[in-house]
C-alpha cells in the first residue's frame, strides 16, 4: 500500500509536521527522505528494507558506499547518492560546529562525529582532531589503521603531524570493532606515551576516545586515564 493511501494522521511527512522529527522512527524519517518508494513497497517499506541491510545501525548505513547502498533493491544510484550527501552534509555540520566552538564546552557534539566517524567500521582506525590554542578544530585526520599498538602507532610520527598543523592541542579517538569499549593495557600504554612525546612540544592532550558500535563512547579524561 502506498503512504498516500494512509490516514493522513499516519502519515510520515505529517507526523512530522505535526509532533516533530523526535517522534518518528527511524524508518520513518528515512521514508520521507526517499519519498517513494517501488511497485509493491512503500517508502517506509523500502526504508526497513535498507536498515535491515546495515542490520538497523544508522552509523553503518552512514558510511556504506555508493555501492552498498545501490545494491539495495529499489534504492538505485539516484537515491544512494542522495543518501551519501545528506550524511555527509551532517558531518559537516558537526565539523562546523567544532570548528566555531571551543570543543571542550561541546562533548555531545565531538563524541557524535566520532561516532558518525569510526562505528562500525570493519578495522581499527586511529585518528586525531588538531585543535588551536581557543580549542577550536583545525583538522581531522585518520593516522593509522590496523592493529593498534605502541609499534604501529609512532609517536614521533604524530609529534610531526602536530607541529605541521601547528596545533596547540589534540583530541585523540580510534574504534575497537569488537564492541567493547573498554580500554585495553595496550591502549593506556600508547596513551601515556603519546601524551608524554605531545608535551615536548607543548600540545596538550585533551582526551582520547574509544568508539565501539552504538555505545556511548568512552573518554580517557572522564575515566581518569589521562
């Protein structure tokens, strides 16, 4: 049935209208980004269909390729392109919204990108958000991928990374694609490392994040492991 055969109070677009994008779900929102769906299926069933290719995590949906997203039956290139530049437009509005701000007075926002970043990404990635003297973002940047350890991850190398932005300060973050968030001795060790080669050159560390799936992030700072 198409939504257009709905009661109009059931309706995605005027739900919405109505009592805010909050009281959707997430299929529901999808389904007005689409705005049609195929013979057969209504937007919001073609909505469900795509959530249940990324096994319902918005964060993965975000980061699937034009490809990933063309493969699903009645999305097409059309609609994956349109979906990779509505997600990509939230990253740049976060990443606007780092840049204005002193990040430390905006933790929900930084532990968003990060997740909007690194969720359930299949491997390890290792990045750096470089920061000026008003903690403001000048760049985010991927370091290194792989395995992370104090012999894959060279702190001389971020030391120079750091002087070439000539940054004042940097918030460290990498994933664990396990799940599990939890800091492993390896990770406190690279840490304690990499803040101790920073101070040589007078760049604070303000605090590393694990991103693991939908998790709240965890912070290094808020543990007392920095």
């Amino acid at each position: 049935m198409s939504i257009t055969d709905w009661p109009l109070a059931e309706r995605p677009r005027e739900r919405l209208l109505r009592h805010g994008p909050q009281a959707l779900s997430d299929a529901e929102l999808l389904a007005i980004y689409l705005r049609v769906g195929v013979r057969g299926k209504s937007a919001v069933d073609l909505a469900r269909d795509l959530l249940k290719r990324f096994d319902g995590h918005l964060s993965r949906l975000a980061e699937a390729s034009l490809k990933e997203l063309a493969s699903v039956s009645g999305i097409g290139q059309a609609k994956a392109a349109q979906l990779k530049a509505s997600f990509e437009l939230s990253r740049r509005a976060l990443s606007q919204e780092l840049a204005q701000r002193d990040t430390l007075s905006a933790p929900g926002a930084v532990r968003d990108w990060l997740r909007l970043k690194l969720a359930d990404q299949p491997h390890e990635i290792f990045m750096a958000l470089w920061l000026d003297a008003q903690n403001r973002l000048l760049i985010a940047e991927e370091l290194f991928t792989g395995s992370l350890t104090q012999t894959s991850v060279y702190p001389r190398e971020v030391v120079k990374i750091a002087l070439a932005h000539n940054a004042a300060a940097v918030i460290l973050a990498h994933n664990h694609p396990s799940g599990v968030a939890e800091p492993s001795r390896a990770d406190e060790m690279l840490t304690r490392s990499l803040k101790e080669a920073l101070a040589m050159v007078d760049v604070r560390l303000l605090d590393h994040f694990i991103v693991a799936g939908n998790q709240q992030p965890l912070s290094f700072a808020e543990r007392g492991l920095l």
